[in-house]
C-alpha cells in the first residue's frame, strides 16, 4: 500500500472539493446567487470540510473520527438553514 504524502492525494479530499464545486456551481446559477448571506454560508460550509480534512491530515489526528465529527457538523449547519 502506497504512503500518502499530501491531504490531495487522499480520495476523501478529492470528493469534497467534488462537492464544494457542485455547491458553488448551484450558487452560481440558480436563485442563491442573490441570497448573499445564504450563498456564502453554503458555500463557506462545503468548503470547511476540504479545510477540515487537510488539517487532520496535517495533525496526524485520526482522519476518519475528525472526518465524521465534522459531517455531522456541517449537516447541522445546513439544515439549521
């Protein structure tokens, strides 16, 4: 098994910047994109999971802990909205 050596190499990073740029491209193109606070709570939300995980990964921390704890946050805050 190879050694990851970079937080962009894990397939869990990769997927959520998957995700953040659905996210952005919906802001972007739909109603959102004149609800400003919504818009960038949204997207500030999506992209914090990317941040997230780089940082676990930088910490050597358990990855898959911190990945779940921070899905359950970032759920609450979007459906708070």
């Amino acid at each position: 098994m190879a050694t990851i050596t970079r937080f962009e190499d894990l397939e869990i990073w990769q997927e959520a910047r998957k995700l953040f740029n659905i996210i952005k491209n919906v802001a972007i193109e739909t109603d959102l994109k004149t609800d400003f606070k919504l818009k960038d709570q949204i997207k500030g939300t999506s992209g914090s999971v990317m941040d997230n995980i780089a940082e676990g990964f930088e910490r050597d921390g358990n990855l898959t802990i911190s990945f779940n704890c921070q899905r359950l946050s970032w759920r609450s805050q979007v459906t708070i909205i």
